[in-house]
C-alpha cells in the first residue's frame, strides 16, 4: 500500500511467487490487449506483436522505477523483467490461437467453395 501503516498482504511462502503474480497480471493484461489492438492497428500480427509487448514492457518497468521514488515501496528489476516475460506469454498465446482460427477459417471457407 502507499501509506504508512497499511495492512500488508499475506502472499503465499513460495519462493518468488510475487514474479509469477507480476507475469500472471501481464499475461491477462496481454490476452485482454491483443483482441483491441486486432481491430485497431493495421498491419502483420508480427507489429501488433511488437506492439503490446513493447507497450506492456514500458508500462512494467516504468512502474518499477515510479514505485522507487514512493515512500515504503521497493522497485526491482526482475519485477519488470517478470511483466514483460508475462506480455511475451501472453501475446504468444494469442498469435498461436488467433493463427488456428485463420487456419479453421481457411479450411471451412475452401470446403463451402468447393461445394457450391
């Protein structure tokens, strides 16, 4: 929290489980990113790509070094490297699923073709 004396949050007692929760919260960020951008921005998947991922990096590590200068907060480095590695997944994930809908979408349309 931001203010002195707040209620700390109890975390789980795995050993760098706040890195999987800052790739876990980018990885969602990525997916919820990916389908506005699709609509949006013009181009290969490849720009889109770059895209989110660089946006989300930014905003990442531009948290981190934001939360250094906050009284009774930490910035760490692997916490940006842990949202970017999270955006990669993500964005990864969506190119996978965005190409089989390509794919299932190409070969429908080359049976209705060859129907008619």
């Amino acid at each position: 929290m931001l203010w002195p004396g707040a209620p700390q949050v109890v975390a789980p007692r795995w050993a760098h489980f706040d890195k999987l929760a800052h790739a876990g919260a980018w990885f969602v960020l990525a997916v919820a990113v990916w389908p506005a951008l699709r609509r949006t921005v013009k181009g290969s998947r490849a720009r889109r790509a770059l895209l989110v991922v660089g946006a989300l990096a930014l905003w990442g590590f531009g948290v981190e070094l934001l939360q250094g200068l906050v009284p009774h907060r930490s910035s760490e480095v692997w916490d940006g490297v842990a949202d970017t590695a999270g955006a990669l997944l993500g964005t990864g994930l969506m190119i996978v699923l965005e190409s089989i809908q390509s794919a299932e979408g190409a070969v429908t349309g080359s049976t209705e073709e060859s129907q008619s």
